[in-house]
C-alpha cells in the first residue's frame, strides 16, 4: 500500500495475498503503527528479526510461528528518556522497570554534569552519590564503564553523556569555589577526549551547582572543545533557571557555538512563582536562537522538579518534600514545612539539619510546563532519580503521562506528535541511529499501548507505580514488559557514539 515500506528478503506467498518469511522471530499484527516520525498512524503488521525490525506490511499480510495481537492497540518505537540520571541503575538495577513499564527502551544518562565514568577520585562525595549505590560502578575509563553495563546485561539501552561537574571533582579535588588553572583544564579536557574516542556520546554540564557554579564561560568552552572534532552533544543545566533565565540560554548557546557542538537544554523551566508565565519570554528567545544554531531542548511533564535539597531553593517554591535524608531517616515523602514545625524552627534551619538530603520542589506553572511541552523544539525526559528513597513520579510515569493526559485528555498535541517528542526527534538530536523509528533495518525497539487507556500511576504520595495501558514493550527485538510484568528481556547495550555513527553511515 502507499506509505508503507516494503520488506526485503527472500519470501514464499502460502496463500492470495499473505506473505510468510519461517524466520521471523515475533510478528506484531493488527496494530496501528505511529511510527515515530509524526506522520498518521496507519494499520500494519510488523515483523522482528534478531535485534532488527524485518519487515512493515499491509495488515493481514505477515505471518509468523510467534505473534502478538496489537489489535487495539498502537504500535510505537520505543521511547527514549533523553534526560536521565540512571549510570548505574543499569548495572544495580538491569531490569529497569521503572522505565520498560513505560516503554522506554533507551535511556540518556550523565546529565546535568554528572557521570559514573571517567572517575579516579578513591573517595565518593554526596555529589557523585546522586548516581550510585555501590562504588565499584564508578569507572575510571568510559571504557570500562560501559564494558560494565554490557556485562549487566540490562533490559534497556543506555547513552551516556560525560559530565563537566565530575570531571572537575576529578582534576580540582575538592578546591572547587574558583575557575580552574591552565592545567586543570588540559586534563579535564583530555578525559573527555578519550571518554569521546571510547564511545561517550557528548558532555554535559551543572553550572547551577555547586561543584560547577564557579565555572567561567570560557572554562567550560576549553574542557568542551573535543566536542566539536567528535560530534558530540552538549547538554546544559544551565546556571540560571530563574530571574537570569535569558542570560544562562545566552551563555549556553555562546558555548555551543564557540565548541561547535548541537546544543540540548536541560529540563527547560521557569523556576519560581516570580517567573510564572516567562515561556513567552524564553521560547521565543529559543526561536531566534535556533535560526542560527541546532538547539533542543528536554521537559518534564509536571510542576515540580527534584534534585539535592538547597537552601536557597526553598523560597522560590510553593511546597517542598524530602525525598530522602541520610542524617534522619524516615522523612522521605514528607512536606519540610511540617518537619520543621515538629522541630520547632524556620524550614531554612530544618533543611540544614538534615542534610544532605534530596527534595522535590513545587516551583512551576502549569501554563509554562504546557507552552514548552508543545514547542516543535522540545523533546521528553523524565530526570528521575532512581535511588531516591520517596522519588518524583516522573521516574515511573513520565511518558505514559504525556500519551495520556496531555495529548489524548487536553489535546495539548496529536498522539502521532507525543510519539514523534519521545522517539524520532530524541533520535536524531542525540544520533543515535537506527532507533527511534518503526522501519525496516531499525532496532526492533518497540512499545505497544492502549491509546484509550494508557496514562500514569505514579503520584507524589505514591510514586512507584507502573502506568497502565503499557501492553508490550521489546528492545532489540526481547521482550521486557508485557502485561504489567517484567519480561525475560536482557538485550540491553551500552550505545557507543562511534558505533552508531558507523550505523549512520551505512
């Protein structure tokens, strides 16, 4: 039929009309496909072959010796969570099903300037704990980094990102509160140059924390520079997200442009009651600036964001809950402002009594979460924090909760384009190739909904739940989610910037 892509390969017809290839693994069958680039969903049937999808077909026409009945249902590429803190979950955690539950099949890691690798440092400070549980998953070389989450065998693939914040901590020790000398640079420069050379796939920096905060523009240009001769990404939590919004987006773009990198903006929010109503300020100001230079950026689907608890965040929020406190156990879940009135002081002291400690912050408009989401610009990821005792719900439900509630229940955008945000355009502004894409010669990375019923579980008070209307979900051809349950599936890789490029090119 027009628009569908024909199939390659030796095949026998068995009867008027039916085409049969005996090697199939698994062929999907009367689904509507989305297939990612935005276009209308059509009806097909969808073969898999090893790791690759074989074949796309009129419905009716695919037969195989193990198939799934999509009727109903949508059949989609597997989404891509582009904004992720899961480094070791993969290795921890190879099963993943706070992100197969969802239909992730990819996850970008070593945002917001940190990573797991490179890593030499003998000590682990509560910066690089964000990301780890054990140590030993902290690598010295990318290299060994990624040959540990191959050897993990995870459910899921994983990207990843070198971030600036861990290199620092790697050449200035804990002497952070300045700019880095001439030869501090040269080595940060040079573990990025060879975690690029070893598969990593871009840099990404934190410039809003403390490990970075004194950072300069032209540090950060220095260490960066390897970017442009690999081809790697630069991703930005940018310094400011807040009452000097605009300024952090120009240094973030003057970065790209001086490295020569495509840019992603992280998270992109206007932070603080304040700056309610500033998207009319910032996505145009993103407009210009894309003319120009290749620039994205990520959103989360909700009003509140999460990360390490900071004094100096609490004024700027309507609500505030601990998510977790090494120094007093048994407050994750709980609302600070009714901690610090059992303790009988300000939130401010309640907060520096129990640090360190991690929180989720109610600072958003809803309004802006929605104007940003929309944008042709922005892409979907979850920032979940996977070992957060009491996490943000995003890490269980950000993408069924696009599918649901803003696309199917507001109508905030077609459901073709919700998929195209988590899976096509995810693929292309991170390069990574062959993915993101329900096409012949792709990964067979595929998630199949309900679109009448998917929508997310997980809420503020409850947040380990698996969405519903997530009905199968395979990576690289395995299954890792079917039926509210967790699948066989350990087909999982580490995804190497070289590789794919290589993928790219052919």
């Amino acid at each position: 039929p027009p628009g569908l892509p024909r199939q390659t390969g030796e095949v026998k017809r068995v009867s008027p009309g039916v085409i049969q290839m005996p090697n199939y693994d698994i062929v999907i069958r009367n689904g509507k496909v989305a297939d990612g680039t935005g276009k209308k969903m059509f009806a097909a049937d969808v073969a898999l072959k090893g790791d690759r999808i074989a074949a796309v077909e009129a419905p009716g026409t695919l037969r195989g010796d193990n198939e799934i009945d999509a009727a109903g249902k949508v059949v989609a590429p597997g989404f891509i969570d582009v904004h992720t803190h899961d480094d070791t979950a993969l290795i921890d955690n190879p099963g993943m099903a706070m992100k197969a539950s969802q239909g992730v099949t990819t996850v970008v890691c070593g945002n917001c300037g940190v990573s797991a690798a490179p890593y030499v440092r003998p000590d682990v400070g509560h910066w690089m704990s964000l990301i780890i549980k054990k140590k030993e998953n902290l690598s010295s070389s990318f290299a060994a980094f990624a040959d540990k989450v191959d050897a993990a065998r995870p459910a899921i693939n994983g990207a990843f990102l070198i971030g600036h914040g861990t290199l620092r901590i790697n050449s200035m020790g804990d002497d952070l509160n300045r700019v880095a000398t001439g030869a501090e640079i040269k080595q940060m420069r040079e573990l990025l140059d060879q975690s690029l050379e070893q598969g990593a796939i871009g840099m990404s920096s934190g410039l809003f924390y403390a490990v970075s905060s004194h950072a300069s523009t032209d540090e950060v240009v220095e260490v960066a520079t390897p970017l442009g001769k690999w081809g790697g990404v630069y991703t930005a939590h940018m310094r400011d997200e807040g009452d000097h919004i605009l300024k952090a987006m120009d240094e973030t773009f003057e970065i790209g442009r001086r490295v020569g990198a495509e840019i992603i903006v992280s998270h992109h929010k206007c932070s603080g009651r304040s700056n309610f109503g500033r998207m009319k300020e910032t996505l145009p100001h993103f407009n210009e600036a894309m003319k120009k230079q290749q620039i994205a950026f990520d959103v989360y689907p909700y009003v509140a964001g999460s990360t390490i608890l900071r004094s100096d965040m609490l004024e700027r929020a309507d609500k505030v809950l601990i998510t977790w406190s090494d120094k007093v156990p048994g407050l994750s879940g709980r609302d600070l402002k009714e901690i610090a009135d059992e303790m009988g002081c300000s939130m401010k002291e309640a907060a520096d009594r129990i640090q360190p400690a991690g929180a989720i912050y109610f600072m958003m408009d809803e309004k802006d979460v929605q104007a940003a989401m929309a944008h042709p610009g922005a892409m979907i990821g979850s920032d979940g924090i996977p070992f957060d005792a009491h996490p943000h719900p995003r890490l269980w439900g950000t993408f069924p909760r696009v599918l649901g509630h803003y696309s199917r229940d507001l109508k905030l955008f077609p459901l073709e384009d919700a998929v195209r945000r988590m899976t096509s355009y995810s693929a292309q502004r991170f390069h990574l190739a062959k993915r993101g894409e329900v096409k012949p010669g792709f990964y067979a990375d595929i998630c199949i909904f309900d679109p009448a019923t998917v929508i997310d579980t997980a809420t503020f008070e409850k947040p380990i739940s698996p969405a519903k209307g997530i009905d199968t979900v395979l990576c690289n051809g395995a299954i890792v989610w079917r039926d509210g349950k967790q699948g066989d599936g350990k087909a999982g890789r580490a995804l190497k910037r070289q590789e794919m490029q290589a993928e790219a090119r052919a």
